[in-house]
C-alpha cells in the first residue's frame, strides 16, 4: 500500500476494487449468522456496535477513530455479500485497509468464503 492509499480519510470495498484485499467477500450464511459474526469482530477489536438494520442490510459501528458500515445483502444461490465503508476524521489514524483485512480474516475463519469479487472460490 502506497502513501497515497494511507492516507485516505474513507474507504470502500467493492466486486471490482483494483486492490484485490478490498473486494466484496461473499459467504454461504444468512444474513443474521454475518450480522453476529461481524457484531463479534468489531467488538473484538474495541469497537462497538451503534446500529443494526436488517431491513436495510446495515450494520453500523464505531472504533477508536473511524466509523464503519456494513452492508450485508442475500444475493441468492446461497451466497450473501459483505461489504465494507469505513471513515476516519484526519489523515492520520487507523490503517482502514488493515481493518478491512481484519473483518474479512475474521468472518472468512467463521463463515464459508463462496467468492471473493467475481472470483468464485473452490
């Protein structure tokens, strides 16, 4: 990771991110197992919980400098997405990509990893 990328105030995953650590992560789960798993993540890591909507999909949150959103939608086929925005006040502060790296090693330890991106995983 560049200085460039370090010192971004916001970033966001996404099926056809450049930076393949930030691609969505897709699971074989519901939507309330990946609501639970990540409620243990941030917590985990200090964070904690400020919403959960699961008519929305969302799952907010807060860390000691950032604040997080989880969006986790069921796409079918068994697969449900978790994507990930997370924020920062200044330039310096929490690596948000290593958090990401962070939440995914954690719900993909838990939780059976279906594809990462458009990336089907075997």
């Amino acid at each position: 990771m560049g200085l460039k990328e370090r010192l971004q105030k916001q970033m966001e995953t996404s099926d056809t991110h450049k930076n393949e650590k930030l691609r969505t992560h897709y699971y074989a789960a519901t939507v309330e197992m990946l609501f639970t798993g990540l409620e243990a993540t941030v917590t985990k890591q200090q964070g904690t919980v400020k919403r959960i909507d699961q008519g929305r999909g969302e799952l907010a949150f807060k860390a000691p400098g950032l604040d997080g959103l989880a969006t986790v939608i069921m796409v079918g086929s068994g697969r449900t997405a978790v994507d990930l925005f997370l924020h920062r006040d200044g330039l310096l502060g929490p690596d948000l990509e290593k958090w990401i790296e962070l939440i995914y090693q954690d719900l993909d330890s838990t939780y059976r990893l279906k594809m990462i991106g458009t990336k089907e995983i075997t």
